[in-house]
C-alpha cells in the first residue's frame, strides 16, 4: 500500500483529508465489506438453493413471495420475455441472471412493462406498486441470481464531495454536470437524473440498463454508491439555486435564447416607447 | 467703505466667464451642446452595446477584487459543501468564493456574465440594423469594419472571460481552443507551446488569460469604441427618408436637452434590465462543474452562444483530413476549417462588404439617407442569406441539447444541420428577395391608385370594385406618385405624413389629444434661405 | 421655456444684446450660427393643465420607487440570511431579492428620466445642414500644397541618405521592442517530447501501473463485463491536468464483443494489444482533445460529448460519425505478476487532436 500511496498523487490523500466528519476510508471499505460478503452469500445461498430446481424441473419451487411475482409475470411480461423468462427472439431478452436490481430499476420507474417496442424505454408512470414490484424481483432472483440492491438508507454516512468527484468523472459525460441528461448516438439518450430515486440510482450502476455502462460493487463500492446518491439526491435534485431561476440547467444553449428573448426584446420594446411618437 | 455684497445670482455667469476666459470653451461648448440627431427607435441598438459595455467595466472591476488567477492546488474549504475538501486551482475556489463567500458575489457574477451575453447580442442586432438598412454605405465604411472588429474583439474578451474561472465545462473550451490551435499548419505545435507556456493546460494560462481579460482586451474595446462613436459624431447619424429629410440635413431633436435625458434614461432602462436578470436567472452554475480535469465532461457541452456558430461548424464538419504526401508527410485536421478558416473568410467578407457592394452597383457617392430593406432586394437577401447561415450553425452548436429535448436522433441533427447549411441560405436568398419585390409592388400600386377604403361600390354593369382613396389629385384623381424611399400610408386613418395620428403602444387610443397646445408658444418658422422642404434623395 | 414676445424678423442680423431678446431667441441665433433650424418647438402639455399635473405626479412616484426600491436594496443586502447551505433556507431568495430591488431602482430611474424628458419636455424638429462637402478643392489643394512643402524642406528626396538611414535605424529598434515579447513566449514544442509521449511510457524498464482516480491500482476482477473506468498513468501527479494526454478508458467488453474487437485488432497488428477481454483506449478525443467517453456499452460506440464524434470499440476505435478522422489509440495492456493492469508500453499512436507535424 505504500508504494501506491506515492503512486496516487496525492489526490485521495487531500479528499481525506477534507471529510473530517466522514468515517475513514478503510472503516467505510470493511463495512462495505462486510455488507458485500451478506448480500453475496445470501445471492449465493438463494442460488445454491434453487440453481439445482432450475435444472432439475420444468417449474421450481418458489418462496411464497416469488409465486406471487410469477404470477404478475406470467400476466404482463411473458409475452416479450417469455415463459420463465426465457427471452423472445426480436421481442424481449431473457432475464436469467439479471438479478433483481435491474427488475427494481426498469418496473419502478415504469420503464417496464414497456408501451410499444422502440429504441430505448423511456420512463413511465409506473404500473406495478411497490410490493408487486418486489415480488416480481424476487421471481427474476430466483431464476437465476445476479445483483441485488441492499434493503435500507443508501445514502447513509456519504460524503458529498467524494460523490461530486466520482460523478463527474463516472456520470456527468452522459447524465450532464446538472444531471438533467444527454444525448446519445443515434435517437439513445441518457435519461435525466432528476425524478430518480435512490434504489433506481444504485439498481441502475448495478445492473447498467439499456447501454449504461455496468458499475458493480467491485468497481464502485456500495460506499461510494452511497456517496454518488448522495451526491445526485442533495445536490442535483435540490432545487434550491442560489442564483436565481435555472433556465432548466441546460447550460449556455438556453443563456443565449434568454439574453434575445428577455434581453434584447425588452429593450427593443423600450426603445420603440422612447423613440415612438406619441 | 460698504461691503460688497454677493449676488448669488450672478455666481454661476461670473465663474462661466472667468473659465472662458482661460479655455474660451464657449463657442465649441455651444457647438457640443447643438447637435441635432434623428430620432428612431432602431439608432438605439447600438446604445445597448454601449451600456452593457459600460455595466461590463463596473461589475468587472468588483470581480477583480475577488479573483486570483492562479492556477496553483488549493483545498477548497468554502461554503459550499458538495466540492469542499476538493483540491482545484486558486482561479476556480475564488470564483467559488465570489459566488458563496462574498456577500453579493453572486449576483455581481451573473450580472457581469448577462451583460457579456447582452454586448454580444446587441451587437449582432445593430449590425443587422445597419447592414439591412445600407447605413455601412460611403461616407460609413470605416465604422462598419471598427463595428466588425469589436464583434470578433467582443468575442475573444467573451471567450478569455468565460475561460478564467477554470471549471469542468470552460476549461472543455480551453481545451478545445488548444486543439484549434494546434491544427494550424505548420506555426500550430508552436503557437500552443508558446500561448500555453508548453503542455496544456500548463500552470501559467489563467495569469495570461486575466491580463488579456481584464486590461489588453478592454483597452482595446474602449479604443475601438471611442473611435467608432467619434466618427459617428463627426460624419453625424444617417437619417430615414421623409418629408424634408433630405442626403444634406439631419432632422432630429438636439443633443441637449431631450436626447441627452433620453439617452440616460435608456442606460438606466439596460442596466435595471441587466440586474433583474443578474438577480433572477441563474447563469453558468459553476459549481456544478467542478474543477477542470482533462478528464471529466458533461453531456451537452456548450460555449457560451456568440461562440456556438463555431462549435457548430466544428460539428457539422465532415472527417476530411488532407495528407501532403511531402518528407515525412504532413497533416491538415479537419478542425482546421470550421475553426480557423472559415472565421478567416467571415471576417474578410464582414470587412469588404462596402466596398464590394460599391463595386457591384457602381455607387461611388455618399449616403446619408437609409433604404428600406425592401427597395434593395439584392442586399436584403445576402443579408438573410448570411443571418440563416449563421442561425444554422448556432443551432448545430447546440444540436446535442435539441436532440435530447426534442426527441431527435442526434446524427439526424448533424445531417439536418449540414443539408440546411448548404439548402437553407439560398432558400432565405430567393424567399426575402420576392418579398422584397412584393413590398414594393404593393407600395407602388398604392402610390398609383390610392389606398384601400373597404368600401365596395357596385357598378352599374353588376360589377363590384372597392373604392380607393387617391393619394394626389391628378386629372382624373389617379395621379402618380413618386415612391419618397419611406412608409407609405396603406391604411385610411394613417394617411399623413407624421405618422399615426391614434396613440397607444400596443392597442389604439380613440381619445383626441388634451386641449389644443402650444398656447403662447412661439410659431417658429423657417428662415426663408433655406433650400425648400422636399422628400426624398435630392442630391447634386 | 418662456413666452415669447417677438421673433426676429427673417434675415435681418440678430442683436444678442438686444434687450427685447428672450433667452430663446438667443437660443436660437445660437443654434442658427450651427447651421441648425428649430422648425417646431412646442410643449406637448399647456402648463399647469390637469395632463401635466398628472405626468408630474407620474415621474414624481417613479423617482419616490426608485428611492424606495433601493432602500430595499441596503435593508436586504445587510440583513437577508446570506451565507449559502444546502437545505430550503430563505438564502436561496437572496440573488434574485437583491436582483429585483436594484432592477427596479434602475428601471423606475431610467423610466422617471424617460418620462420626464419624453413628455414634459417640448417637443421638437430641427434640422442641421451636413456640411459635405463643404471644405472646396481650394482648401484641399492648400492643406496638400503645405505638406508638400514640409516634406520638400525636410529634404528626404534632396538628401536620401537621411530617410534611409533614419529606416536603417528604426527598424532594429522596433525589432528590441517585439525581441523580448516574441522570444518570452516562444517555446519550443518538440523538446519535452510532450506530444508524442504520455504517462504510461515505461520509466526506468518498469512498466506503468493503470491506477484509478483515487491511485488505487486495478485488477481485473475490478469492472464488471459492460463495465467501464477511467484510468491515469501510476506515476507521481499521473492523476493531474499535469498528464492531460493520459487520461484512458479500460473497458471490460463482454465476450461476443472481445472477440470482435480481438478480430479488428489483429487485422491492424495490435495482436496483443489487449488482455482477456479488456480494451484500453485514450480517453482524449482525436478531434479536438474533449474526453471521449459516453460509453454505450450495447452498441459499443464511444460518443465525445463535445462534437459528437462517435467511435466504433470493436473495430480498433474507428471514427464512424461526426468530424473525428483518426481512431482513438489503443493501450497496449498487461497483468503484472501481483495481479495489477499495467501498461506494455506507451501508446503506439500520437494522443489527443491532430497536428501539422504528427507523424
């Protein structure tokens, strides 16, 4: 570690040194650590448990909250994913071993069960609650595991700053520094930030939906996860701007449409009163 | 002896002679104070510029006493909490401290910035003004390259101002600059060490970049506007056509007292304008951007908008890189074009545009009475032409946004952009120059025939024909007027040469004007040796 | 203005001292001697009506707002909760408090002076002669005869040696002026090999570590498949604008797209460019320097926010949209015996935008 320690620059060091009131680093790393080990042995342990089911026959044994969600599945979702979630050609892809994170991420913020087919799915009113939402997690989950987003705050013991710096570097290039999106290549885009919760933030880095790019918990710690929420959550989504009325964020494109449409019109009106006749 | 005693009434004439004794400032300060200027609400373009220029070296100077340009690291430790513990340059945290730190920082910032984008703006617009109405003509064509020159002077002190606070999304732009400089051929590895003092970004650029905001820049801005002022004083302010307005006169209002007071009032107006937008629209929310890292970027990245037409050129541009095949071989990048060059050829069209109408029309003489835009068809349509061009690479410049926010593909947008900057300007061209043609038509037509009553008569043959209005009495009450080069009445109650005789702004005052005025005033009247009231161009 | 009891009679020669003349009338012989012609100078209001009054009042209350919003200003500036914080403090009122008092101040100026100049002033027409033309080709052939002359009697075409040598002389002086500005500056960009060399060129014989932003080092298992990181060079300040052309992107592609992009690879020689099924290329644009990394880890095109340039991952970086011509360098990229990335090399290809001399 010493050896890295000279290597870094001493860019971590000084962000450190600034979150005072933040727990230390390496106590945050054991703790997500620690968090890690229980959510992958319990992901494990519900693979262990029903991996062999899967293989063994047609129709596994569920928990009693995963029938449920099998059940809402087999009415709304089968006719793009398939039976047991299979997957349909050209229609739907299968949804063995994308977890329940990204089930807690497309059905909470409506993007699934989608409209129509298109490019990319944007966000809808949801049309499941929460609880069937859940259920239905829970039925991918036992398909065939993958991430899951812990119970609880997560944005608990962050620290903003840190959150600020890996947001910028991890997310502003497509969700913009205000956070209210971007375009992409070719009609896809890069929703806005603004109407996400925190499970859709941390299910979304977790499970990379559409053509976000997957950030799991090896790459970006559920710390750190922690502190880009919090970061999204108190600073973006805060509508507190002390300068004034935002324009919409969009930057220096609506500056210039306010300066000819509130500016110049302005005073071209007053010009017209000074110089009129009357 | 009796003591003298003091007249105050006589203090202010005494103390004027004793100063005229010694600076004999009478006749010139006379000479000052009567100047007559016409009167339109489009010569006050311009003043815009001027004012925000003036607001510009205010605010400016309270900015200065907040800002380091250093580009060392510092801990950021501020107020505000997202960004603090952040190690960012001394240009960037004291940027941040103006806008959290000191007490009315923030509004002076956005105030500064408004009025940027304000000067910019109403330069576009006054040059439009001028260009559209032929007032760049001789004996003006000095003014219009000083007028063009600020624009591009305007935009670098935009650019170097836009720059200093060090953020993610200007120093994108620097970064940018950087590369435009480095595709120059030959000089460009060169001109990028020595503008960077080496790598970019370097430790030294905001230093340069501050002296060149806040003393070269505007040294040079004032100098231009001093000169371009002057020479509007000394060759005096075109005039409209109209009723005894002619290429030799200037009818208007003196200097003193009412244009003066107007002109005050008019600066007061741009800056309270300035202010509620400084107070209540949020710009360039800096903290967001964090500091600048030549890695970091956000999505829709925009230079401010007098800057978009390049970023836009710079995207609509397609992938030609041009390989001399010489020694070791040599390469142009396709960021040469849109950038450095096209500028190039806008400059010199912008600054030969008078002499190359000149040259076209054959019209040497000078002109002090403006065209409508529509009697001079050809130049209207350039004039649409280039505005379209330009507004189309201002859109692309923002295309990203557009796309997202409209639900457009964004390599739809790119090939949007390039097919309208090759199709759209013609287009505008051939569109403003039958307009033009059709204005004029109607105005002839109402010279000849009168105008439009709206009263219908029928004819005892069945027929029915609407009743017009002559404008002069000929023979048979059809007689022909010459077009004057000014607005011709088209409506009954507008019929009269001093323009509408309703009031109101926006919505007609029936109401006839109180009581009859000038009661004791003098009736003042000509001197008889004056050349008679006539309209129009009666130039020798 | 006051009533006037006589106009002088046209043409006649006006007598300022003339103890008849009104201050007017002066006025107007003032104006006269400037070629100016008052043709209509009349009050718009008859003094003392119930129109005037009312317009008085108007720019009366006009100036009392301005002096009353700009109270407001003060009161607001020295007493309003100022100091920023995150929460739904009345702070964030303070900007555009302070906006529209002072807007209002000047726009209630600005429109009381405009009023008061605009309509309780007389109205009036006067008309100015241009003077174009004024000056005859007598005083031009004057003024160009006088210089003629000065130049005749400084002698420079009698005596060139003196014009010559005064050139000679000056030239070299405006030379020291430009001398310490141009030779300030100037710099030479080929001697710190800052173009063609980044961080990650091998120091010593020992290859440089891929790091994060914090200076951790990474190891494989770090991203996921679909994932993507942007790594420095393992160097002192290798996470610094001090590196600005080291910047990468490591992508940990998923297995139908690594053997794509294994395939492209080898068809251009980068055989081993890559290890297992990660890809690492410059982070900075090839167009213009902006960092090229919105990621679409579906299409695996690589979009640089900046001109919309969009590259295609799988085939070696390619420019398949938008201005860029030349495709993103790749990283050649390694696992060290403790399991770390580490760069083989440098990059193989100049980083950042292009220029004349690029080889």
């Amino acid at each position: 570690m010493t050896s890295d320690n000279d290597r870094r620059g001493g860019l971590l060091a000084r962000l450190r040194r600034g979150r005072s009131a933040a727990p230390s680093r390496g106590r945050r790393r054991l703790g997500a650590a620690v968090r890690l080990i229980a959510a992958l042995t319990l992901a494990g342990g519900a693979y262990t448990l029903f991996a062999p089911g899967v293989q063994a026959q047609e129709n596994p044994p569920l928990t009693g909250a995963a029938a449920e969600g099998k059940a809402l599945f087999d009415v709304s979702c089968v006719t793009c994913h398939g039976r047991n979630a299979q997957g349909v050609e050209d229609r739907g892809p299968s949804l063995i071993g994308v977890g329940a994170a990204s089930v807690d991420f497309q059905v909470s913020s409506g993007r699934m069960p989608m409209a129509r087919q298109e490019a990319q799915a944007g966000r809808k009113p949801p049309v499941f609650t929460d609880e069937q939402t859940r259920q239905l997690a829970q039925y991918v989950q036992e398909l065939g595991g993958g991430p899951v987003v812990p119970e609880g705050d997560l944005s608990r013991g962050a620290d903003l700053a840190v959150g600020g710096e890996l947001y910028r570097i991890n997310c502003s290039q497509c969700h913009a520094f205000s956070g209210g999106g971007g375009a992409l290549s070719s009609g896809k885009y890069a929703p806005s930030l603004m109407p996400a919760s925190d499970r859709q933030i941390y299910a979304a880095m977790l499970s990379g939906p559409q053509n976000m790019p997957v950030f799991g918990d090896n790459q970006l710690s559920p710390q750190e996860k922690a502190d880009i929420i919090a970061y999204i959550q108190q600073s973006l989504q805060n509508t507190q701007d002390p300068g004034g009325f935002n324009l919409g964020r969009y930057g220096p494109s609506t500056e210039g449409v306010a300066i000819f449409l509130v500016g110049i019109v302005a005073l071209v009106f007053a010009a017209l009163w000074i110089a009129g006749k009357s | 002896m009796k003591r003298r005693k003091l007249d105050v009434a006589a203090v202010p004439g005494k103390a004027a002679r004793e100063l005229d004794d010694r600076f004999q400032a009478a006749t010139p300060l006379r000479k000052l104070l009567n100047k007559v200027f016409p009167d339109h609400w489009s010569f006050l373009l311009g003043e815009i510029a001027l004012f925000s220029f003036v607001i510009l070296l205010l605010t400016g100077v309270f900015l200065t006493f907040f800002y380091e340009p250093g580009m060392t690291e510092v801990i950021y430790n501020g107020s505000y909490a997202p960004l603090r513990g952040t190690p960012m340059t001394a240009a960037y945290a004291s940027t941040l401290d103006i806008s959290f730190d000191v007490r009315g920082g923030l509004i002076m910032r956005q105030m500064h910035h408004w009025a940027a984008l304000l000067f910019m703006a109403s330069i576009i617009v006054h040059m439009m003004r001028v260009f559209f109405t032929g007032a760049f003509r001789k004996p003006r064509e000095t003014n219009w390259i000083i007028g063009s020159l600020l624009f591009w002077v305007g935009f670098l002190a935009g650019f170097t101002g836009y720059s200093l606070p060090d953020d993610g999304l200007s120093g994108t732009g620097l970064r940018i600059a950087s590369a435009i400089m480095l595709s120059i051929p030959v000089v460009g590895t060169w001109v990028t060490s020595s503008v960077f003092d080496g790598d970019f970004p370097g430790t030294i650029i905001m230093s340069r970049f501050f002296i060149a905001h806040v003393l070269l820049i505007p040294g040079l801005l004032v100098a231009l506007i001093s000169v371009h002022l002057g020479l509007v004083f000394k060759q005096k302010h075109t005039q409209w056509p109209g009723p005894g307005r002619t290429n030799n006169n200037v009818v208007g209002e003196r200097m003193f007292p009412r244009y003066a007071i107007k002109q005050g009032g008019f600066f007061m107006v741009v800056f309270g304008v300035v202010a509620m937008m400084g107070g209540l629209f949020q710009i360039n929310p800096l903290w967001y951007f964090g500091p600048y890292e030549a890695w970091v970027v956000s999505a829709a990245s925009q230079p401010d908008f007098y800057v978009m037409f390049l970023d836009g050129s710079t995207r609509l541009m397609p992938a030609w890189e041009l390989h001399i095949p010489i020694g070791d071989g040599y390469v142009i990048p396709p960021l040469f074009w849109p950038t450095v060059v096209l500028p190039g050829i806008l400059v010199a069209l912008s600054l030969l545009y008078p002499f190359l109408e000149a040259r076209q029309t054959k019209d040497y003489r000078s002109h002090n009475l403006l065209q409508r835009p529509r009697d001079v068809p050809a130049r209207s349509g350039l004039g649409a032409m280039a505005l379209t061009f330009y507004i189309i690479l201002t859109l692309s410049g923002a295309n990203d946004v557009i796309a997202d926010k409209f639900h457009i593909s964004l390599n739809a947008m790119t090939w949007i952009g390039r097919a309208g900057l090759l199709l759209l300007p013609p287009l505008a061209y051939y569109l403003t120059y039958r307009i033009c043609l059709g204005l004029q038509q109607h105005d002839r037509e109402v010279l000849a025939h009168g105008v439009e009553t709206g009263i219908i008569r029928r004819l005892p043959d069945g027929r029915f024909e609407e009743v017009h209005q002559p404008l002069s009495m000929g023979q048979d009450g059809h007689g022909e007027l010459d077009y004057a080069g000014w607005v011709v009445p088209k409506k009954m109650n507008r019929l009269g040469a001093l323009g509408p005789a309703i009031r109101g702004f926006f919505y007609p005052i029936e109401k006839p004007a109180e009581a009859p005025v000038s009661p004791g005033h003098p009736p003042v009247e000509p001197r008889p040796d004056r050349e008679k009231i006539g309209s129009g161009d009666t130039r020798p | 203005m006051s009533a006037q009891t006589q106009t002088s009679a046209p043409g006649e020669q006006f007598d300022v001292n003339d103890p008849e003349a009104t201050r007017f009338d002066i006025l107007r012989e003032g104006a006269r001697r400037d070629d100016i012609e008052i043709v209509h100078y009349e009050p718009q209001y008859a003094p003392g009506s119930k129109a005037e009054r009312r317009l008085v009042r108007v720019v009366v209350g006009l100036f009392l707002l301005t002096g009353l919003a700009a109270t407001a200003f003060l009161a607001i500036y020295i007493w309003w909760p100022w100091e920023y914080s995150l929460s739904q403090g009345g702070d964030r009122f303070y900007t555009p408090l302070l906006g529209v008092t002072l807007g209002v101040a000047l726009l209630a100026l600005g429109f009381g002076i405009l009023t008061w100049g605009k309509k309780l002033l007389p109205k009036e027409v006067s008309i100015q002669d241009r003077h174009e033309g004024v000056y005859s080709e007598e005083d031009r052939r004057i003024t160009g005869e006088t210089m003629l002359y000065m130049a005749d009697e400084l002698g420079v075409r009698r005596r060139p040696l003196l014009g010559i040598s005064l050139l000679a002389g000056l030239a070299p002086v405006a030379a020291v002026a430009a001398a310490p500005i141009v030779g300030g500056l100037i710099k030479d960009p080929h001697k710190s090999g800052q173009l063609t060399t980044t961080g990650f060129a091998p120091a010593d014989g020992e290859l440089i570590r891929l790091i994060r932003e914090d200076g951790r080092p990474l190891r494989p298992a770090d991203i996921s498949a679909g994932g993507q990181i942007t790594v420095f060079p393992g160097v002192s300040h290798g996470v610094s604008n001090q590196y600005a052309n080291s910047p990468t992107l490591l992508i940990h592609l998923r297995e139908e797209d690594a053997i794509k992009s294994r395939e492209a690879n080898d068809q251009v020689g980068h055989n081993d460019y890559m290890w297992g099924n990660y890809v690492a290329f410059s982070k900075i644009c090839t167009h213009a320097g902006c960092p090229a990394s919105l990621y679409e880890q579906q299409t695996n095109r690589l979009l640089c926010p900046c001109h919309q340039s969009q590259f295609l991952i799988t085939d070696n970086a390619k420019p398949i949209f938008g201005p860029a011509s030349r495709r993103l360098p790749q990283l050649p990229i390694t696992v060290d015996s403790e399991g770390f990335f580490v760069a083989k090399s440098d990059f193989t290809e100049i980083v950042g935008p292009d220029f004349w001399e690029r080889p």
